[in-house]
C-alpha cells in the first residue's frame, strides 16, 4: 500500500456514530445471507472501515467504506489509487507491526467512538490463527463499553464481561454456545435455555457451555466474574456456511 494519508482532521476530531462496521479481509457471506439471519443488522450504520483486502467485501456488500487500514498486502496499488481517488482514507502501515490489519482497523473505527461495532469477515480464510485472533479481538479493552459483535451469515459472537447480563434473543431452536474467555467465568446463570445452568463455574479446557439450544425467542444469561463468550448459531446454515459466501 502506498505511504500513509490520513487527513490531520481525523486526528482532532471526532464523530461520535451509533454503528461501526469493521471489515476483515476473510470470507464474506452475501447481504442477503446477513439480512436473513440477523435483521437489522445494519441499523444506525454510521462508519465502515476495512481492513486492508476487506475493502473488496465492502464493495460486495454495498456498504459505503470510509478508511481502509493495513499493511497493503492483499490489495493491488491499483485498487489502492482507485479507493484514493473515491475519497476513501488509506492508512497504510509496514508489514511489520505490533497488531493485525484488523485491529488496526478496529482501532480506526473507534476514533469516530461508536456505540455499537460488528466485525465482518472474521471467521473466514486459510489460517486458523487469524480466525483465533479475530475473535480474540472482542476482548480488546476499548471495547469493554461497547456493543461488540463478530458474525457472518449463521453465526454471531460476542462477549460478555462480570457481572453482567446479555439477552439472548432470536430464533427458537438456534445453538447457544457459551465459553470462559481469558480464565474461568463464575456464577453463570442461564433463562430460556434447554440446558439450563445455575450459578455455575465455567472453566477452560472443558465443553459445558457446548451446544445449547433456545426454547423462545427471549432468553438470556447472567454473569457473575469473569468473561463468557457467546456464540449463537443457526443450526440449519451452520453447517453449510459455503452456500452464503459472496463469489
């Protein structure tokens, strides 16, 4: 990517946005595959970002992008003077760096301090480190006020931090998974599930909060200490995520 362009305007002010959208540069379902599983998704969108080749996905998804960030590896100078030439803010960095395209990028979006921030993009492509640290990416401290979620056309992650309660609602019969994040979650209280849990420990290396499932369209769990990572998941498109990807 060519040498850096952030305008001086952005770092002195901000605007303040309900919704960011983060962009990695993984596989993308379609918006209509998004539409369908999560509605309303985009509600209140005030900022797109890409992360470096997640500028290809904005396009795809007809979103409008505003910054790209990254290191330039996975975008041709070509598509790099083109986005330029939009009006679209390149923020380049050198390959190497302390922190991935992706929360570099992250970090873009809460410049403009949204309340709300989705991640697309981030359970896609080759290497499952990646995948790991995307997902890692919700426990970023910046976010610890913030309505952060990662999701894709069947899945939705995010994570709740002690003590804490998140409502769980959506469609009967979708997989609720819940597990410790960074050390053992305490007091984990669930409502509206088939499996319910009462004021227990979840400790890592073990599978209890595997695969549940919800009875009603409202449940929700309750957290005492600790961080719990909450991953619903549609059970009829889960295990074919293939037939939503964008081309």
């Amino acid at each position: 990517m060519c040498a850096t362009s952030v305008p001086d305007r952005w770092r002195s002010f901000v605007l303040s946005v309900d919704l960011a959208v983060v962009i990695a540069a993984g596989d993308l379902p379609r918006r209509a595959a998004l539409d369908a599983a999560w509605p309303g998704w985009a509600d209140g969108l005030g900022l797109v970002v890409a992360a470096d080749g997640g500028a290809r996905g904005a396009r795809a998804l007809g979103l409008p992008l505003e910054a790209v960030v990254g290191d330039g590896d996975s975008l041709a100078r070509a598509e790099v003077e083109a986005l330029r030439a939009e009006g679209v803010e390149i923020e380049a960095w050198p390959t190497d760096k302390d922190a991935s395209d992706l929360e570099l990028a992250v970090e873009r979006a809460l410049r403009a301090e949204p309340g709300r921030l989705i991640l697309l993009g981030a359970f896609g492509g080759p290497r499952l480190d990646h995948l790991l640290a995307n997902v890692w990416l919700l426990g970023h401290p910046a976010l610890a006020e913030r309505d952060a979620r990662a999701i894709d056309g069947s899945t939705r992650v995010r994570l709740l931090r002690g003590p804490g309660r998140a409502a769980l609602e959506g469609r009967p019969e979708d997989l609720i998974t819940l597990l410790p994040f960074g050390g053992e979650a305490e007091a984990v209280r669930t409502e509206g599930l088939r499996f319910p849990l009462h004021d227990e420990t979840l400790r890592g290396g073990s599978s209890r909060g595997l695969s549940n499932v919800r009875l009603s369209p409202r449940a929700a769990v309750t957290l005492g200490a600790g961080q719990l990572l909450i991953i619903e998941s549609h059970p009829r498109t889960a295990s074919h995520p293939q037939e939503d990807r964008t081309p």
